[in-house]
C-alpha cells in the first residue's frame, strides 16, 4: 500500500524535523531527572555537548528527509518502505548518541548490536511521539481539506459543461481531480508531484498529485495553461499584470490569495506574446 501523498510532500516533511527536535528537546528534559543515562540538558557540564548532538540529529534528518525527497522521484513509497525509512533514522540517532556519550563522559562502554537495539529503541519511542502527533495533525488537515473541497463543489451554483473540464490523471494513469479550466489558477511542481491550485466557492483550494509537470504540460497543449517557469504551470486567463523586479520577472493573478508566479528568462517570450494575443 502507498504512503499518504501529504507524508511525502516537501514542506510535511522539513517542518517534520522542527516539531520532532523541538518536541524531543523538552521531552528529554523533562524525563532527565528521573533518569541516570539521559545527559542531555542546559547545564554548563552538556551545553555543549547537547548543541553539538542536537545538531548532528537535524543534520541525520535533514538528510534522511532530502533522500526520501530524491528517493520517491524514481520509485514508490508504499508504508512499509516508509516505516523502515524512519527506523534508520532512529538507529542513526542512537549511534551518535552512544558515541557521544562514549566521547564526552568517558565511560568505557562496548558498543554492541544489542545496545544499540536498545539505545534505538529508546530513541525511536522519544521520536515517535511527535512524528505521530504531526503525522495526525497533517492527516487531519489534509482531510479537513478534501471534506471542504466537497462542501464547495455541492454548494456551487453554476453546473459546469463536461466540455469545459480539465481532467487530470496520476502517474498510474487514475483519474484524480476533475475541474473547470477557468477555474484554475496555477500548477506547481513538488519533486515527484505537482500541486494544482484552483477556486471553487470563492476559495483558493490545492490538489496535490503524484505526476510530472512535463506529463501535464503534453496534455494541457491548446488550452490556456502554459509552461512559465520549470516549475510552474499559469492559467493565463487568471493572470492580470506581468511585473518586473530587477531582473526577475512575475505574473499577478486575479485571487487575493494567489502568489506571484515567476516567469523564466526562457519563457519569457511565449508569455509575452501569449499576453498581447489576449489583450488584442
């Protein structure tokens, strides 16, 4: 079974690695009194041993977390995969924490498979509390977002003519999202994934979907959504102004709560034109 898609979105996973260090750091030091192997606190003796490890442990997930990025571009992440990816984490993590200790406190300990199983196991219970409280936050958000995205299309006034849909398919070829051309503003690139933004109900809502903008680009051919930026796909009947700051070029959408779409040096020219087109 695949991962959640939002498991594997580029910003779940980097805000991931604050809430986990945030959350073990206050975790540690609230159970450090009540243990006699947790060194890790504020005290002049492990300041700067604590810096130094909590530093290598982002530095372990940062890693971990680019890997998993560049690692689900070619393949597919099932849940599995997923669990055992994070097990590496916590085994990386009671590594450094063994050798830390070994270093820093001077204490003439072998290390062992199976410490470092219980060392892992330690970690990997301190770790698992906030990855599973930020898991479930991003869950329930992300289906807050699909049951609003349901509300709005039942609440919509206007029927939409089966002529005027755009239909966008993932990488195994399912039909995904079903949507009004007009209705679209942008689509993003997100690694192995693209985020397509569009209103309904008035609101600015984004569907994110395993598929390359290359792919999108191909099928999307005739319509009014061009290629502007490696990274994005416009809507060009939603842009209202192409602004210029300094060498970098931007279009301006119609929504209040659109971003600024930046157009390349390469498609420059196309957008230009594609500008002038409608404006005659």
């Amino acid at each position: 079974m695949e991962a959640p898609k939002y498991l594997l979105h580029r910003t779940f996973l980097l805000q991931s690695v604050i809430f986990v260090v945030g959350f073990s750091f206050i975790f540690l030091l609230t159970y450090h009194p009540f243990s006699s192997t947790v060194w890790i606190g504020l005290g002049s003796e492990v300041l700067l041993p604590t810096i130094l490890f909590y530093l290598s442990g982002v530095g372990i997930l940062l890693v971990s977390k680019v890997g998993l990025m560049l690692y689900q571009l070619r393949h597919t992440v099932s849940v599995r995969k997923y669990l055992f990816w994070f097990l590496g984490e916590f085994i990386a993590i009671a590594v450094i924490y063994l050798l830390y200790t070994r270093h820093w406190f001077e204490t003439d300990i072998p290390i062992t498979f199976r410490l470092v199983a219980h060392t892992s196991l330690c970690v990997g219970m301190i770790l698992a509390i906030p990855y599973v409280i930020f898991t479930l936050i991003a869950g329930n958000r992300a289906k807050d977002e699909e049951i609003n995205a349901l509300k709005l299309q039942q609440e919509a006034e206007k029927p939409v003519h089966a002529s005027d849909l755009i239909h966008f398919y993932d990488f195994s070829g399912n039909l995904k999202l079903s949507v009004s051309a007009g209705s679209i503003y942008y689509i993003a690139s997100q690694d192995n994934y693209v985020e397509i933004r569009y209103e309904l109900g008035g609101q600015l809502l984004n569907y994110l979907m395993r598929c390359r903008t290359t792919r999108l680009e191909k099928q999307l051919e005739g319509t009014s959504l061009i290629r502007c930026h490696r990274s994005y796909i416009v809507n060009m009947d939603n842009v209202t102004q192409l602004k210029r700051e300094g060498s970098r070029a931007f279009l301006v959408l119609s929504h209040p709560e659109a971003r600024k779409i930046p157009v390349s040096q390469s498609y420059y020219k196309a957008i230009t034109e594609q500008l002038d087109r409608i404006a005659s």
